[in-house]
C-alpha cells in the first residue's frame, strides 16, 4: 500500500486532545504547541539507503540510513498534531526547517506555537504569523532587534513583529516560563530515539531498546510506519 493510506489517516484523526480542564494546556486563549524534530533509524538495505542516504564521517559510512520526522506536537497531551518527513542524510530539502515549512500552512489561529531557535528565519517567521497563531521562538544570539518601543514588562517591541502585540495578554515573564512546555516534546520523542551524550547527561546516556524504530526494509512503507507512531500518540 505504500505510505499514503497510513498518511490519510493521520491526517484524518490527529487533533489536540487536552481539554480547558488540562493542566498546562493553556497560555490565556492560546493552546500551547510545539515544533521539533527527530531522526529514526531505517534498516540498512539498499532501497532505503537510496531513498534516505547515509551519513558519512571520519570513521566511514553510518550503520543505518534514517528518516527525519518534525512534528508539532501538544505541550499538554503530547498528541502528535502535524506532521512532516523526509530524509536526513543531509542535503537540499532535507532538514528540519525546509520540512517544517509544509506544517506552517495548517497551524490554526488558537495555538501558541513554541520551537527553538532552529527554525527561525524571517521569511518561515511570517509564513507562521500569516496564519494568525501566536508565535514563541527563540532566535540567535547574532541576530540584532533594534529596539522600537519599550514596553510595560520589560520586554520591548521590535522590527521582528511579534504577534501578541498585548504584553497584558501575556506579560514577558509569564512567556519565558511558558517555552519550557517545548521540552514537553522531547517527551513525546524520547522513548523512540537515544539521549544524546553531553557533559550534563553523559553519565546516563540510555540505549533505548526501540533506537531502531522503522523496521521495514522497503522506503515504501518506511513513512508509514511514522505516520503509524504519530497516530500512537493521538
């Protein structure tokens, strides 16, 4: 059947599911979403390598090809809501900002979405706003906002437009408390992908029994099985 059926499905049936009751579901009127990525390793036979490419580096060729998935996901559910894949090998039209531009379209005018500074660019930032959902990204540290007006919590308006133009809506402190719902993502994600090794969590790295998560050796099918794992988490 290929990946379609699975995708229609998705489709079909993902949608927030926290409701007002939810703790943590809610920022005022905004529902608190967020955008992230993830790579899942694919079996290792030619058609997939084909489909997805391999990473090289300077111990030779990756063991396994992989798929990359970015999902927006609920902060309080952690249901999978949108999402997006391709490969991650590398390359044009393969990374988390080039996929994530398929999911800004369908963002609705009641979220509050979260993603880190990954995903920002200009032209991405307005395809986001265009759809009237409020925006919380961070951005670079090399990127200059000039300030325009400062503003009654501290925080101030710049060139960088921000959709939530009230700060009484919500103050800059109540914000930077709120973007530490995006982490509520890696707990969507973790269970099927390794904890990456850093001086914080070197000494509890875990090798999570699923960190081959697609089991099909036909390309075919292989973005099914995501789409599966985002219904899963419905």
């Amino acid at each position: 059947m290929g990946s379609e059926p699975m995708a229609e499905v998705f489709s079909q049936v993902a949608a927030p599911a926290a409701d007002l009751d939810t703790e943590g579901a809610f920022l005022g009127s905004w529902r608190l979403m967020s955008l992230d990525g993830m790579e899942w390793d694919v079996p290792d036979t030619d058609p997939n390598r084909a489909a997805f490419g391999s990473r090289a580096g300077s111990e030779g060729e990756a063991a396994f090809p992989k798929i990359r998935v970015v999902t927006v996901s609920e902060c309080a559910s952690h249901a999978a809501v949108l999402a997006a894949m391709g490969p991650a090998a590398g390359g044009k039209g393969s990374g988390e900002q080039f996929l994530a531009r398929d999911l800004y379209p369908r963002l609705e005018e009641d979220w509050l979405l979260i993603a880190d500074r990954n995903f920002y660019c200009w032209k991405d930032w307005c395809a986001a706003a265009d759809t009237g959902a409020a925006l919380l990204w961070r951005v670079k540290s090399d990127i200059l906002l000039p300030v325009l007006e400062l503003l009654p919590d501290g925080s101030y308006r710049s060139v960088l437009v921000n959709p939530i133009t009230d700060p009484r809506l919500a103050p800059a402190a109540v914000l930077a408390q709120a973007y530490h719902q995006r982490w509520e993502h890696e707990a969507t994600i973790g269970p099927t992908a390794p904890i990456a090794a850093s001086p914080l969590n070197i000494s509890r790295r875990i090798d999570f029994p699923m960190a081959q998560n697609v089991t099909t050796a036909d390309p075919r099918y292989s973005s099914g099985e995501c789409s599966m794992w985002a219904h899963d988490n419905q």
